[in-house]
C-alpha cells in the first residue's frame, strides 16, 4: 500500500498523522555485489488518533509522546 492509501484510509476514523525516521543501511556485503544502492531506509510511523461518537459528545484518545529524532509528516 502506498503512503497516501493508508492516509486515506485512516483520515476516516480520525486525525492521521505520520512520522518518518531515517536509518543507515546494515550492509553485510560488498559494495559491488549488492543490488541497491541506497545507503539509507526509512521506516514509516502511521498514527490514528481515534474519534468516538457517544451520543452527541465527541471525544478522542491522546497521541503518545514522539522522540526527536523523528519527522513528522
């Protein structure tokens, strides 16, 4: 699934929100041998802050607390 698949889905149940994090790549073999190039991967954090109806009050659970090391989206 594509990152705007995923936004598009969670935006229905609620506030969405994405974090993305950069990593080094592990590399276990040698540069000429390898098949990709990237010297870098990102992982990608999807956050659904979750809307309930009760009645006629809206309430909504909190988000937890991001380090800062990560950007969010």
């Amino acid at each position: 699934m594509s990152v705007g698949q995923v936004r598009e889905i969670f935006e229905r149940f609620g506030k969405y929100n994405l974090v993305q994090t950069e990593y080094r790549r592990f590399k276990a073999d040698k540069t000429e041998n390898r098949n990709h190039k990237a010297n870098s991967i990102f992982e990608f954090l999807h956050i659904l802050e979750k809307t309930f109806y009760s009645g006629l009050t809206k309430t909504s659970t909190a988000l937890p607390r991001l380090s800062s090391k990560r950007t969010i989206l």
